[in-house]
C-alpha cells in the first residue's frame, strides 16, 4: 500500500474529479481540513503518457512557512514516491 499516512493524517476522499485531466483529494490534515489536494494530469506533448501536477490549496489564514513546508513535502513522498514505487508491484 502506498498511501502510508501519519498519526496526524486521515485518508482522502475524492471531491470531484473530470475525466481524463483532473481530480481533487480532501485534506489529510486534521489541522487543515480546508486544504484540498488538486491533480492535474494533462496528455504529454509525446501523446504517449500523462503528466502529473499537484497543487496544495488552503483557506485563509495561511499556514505559517513549516506547515506548508511540512504538508507539501508529505504530498512528494507520498504521489512522488510511494505512489510512483508502488507501480509494477
């Protein structure tokens, strides 16, 4: 299982998605509940595969410098990482 997540973590639910190109997690964070994960998977320039981009997006007040740090460096490991590691297994 790739989706590994820390006492201070829940598991997301998918908010809404379109295919092909795009999907939006909830928040793994009990202290940011209002943070929403979005995916965006565009068709390479190749035509051959997907791209990848993620981004974090939160309400006002924004979290100070190390949250953000924190949160966006879990969200590396686990789509970048865990995710990527899990393929072919």
């Amino acid at each position: 299982m790739w989706l590994l997540l820390l006492d201070d973590e829940v598991p997301p639910k998918v908010l809404r998605s379109r295919r092909p190109d795009t999907v939006v997690w909830s928040s793994l964070w009990k202290k940011r509940p209002d943070a929403v994960i979005r995916f965006d998977l565009p068709r390479d320039k190749g035509g051959y595969g997907t791209d990848l981009r993620w981004t974090l997006e939160v309400d006002e007040p924004l979290p100070d410098d190390g949250l953000v740090g924190h949160m966006c460096k879990r969200l590396n490991e686990l789509i970048n990482a865990n995710l990527r590691c899990s393929f072919g297994q």
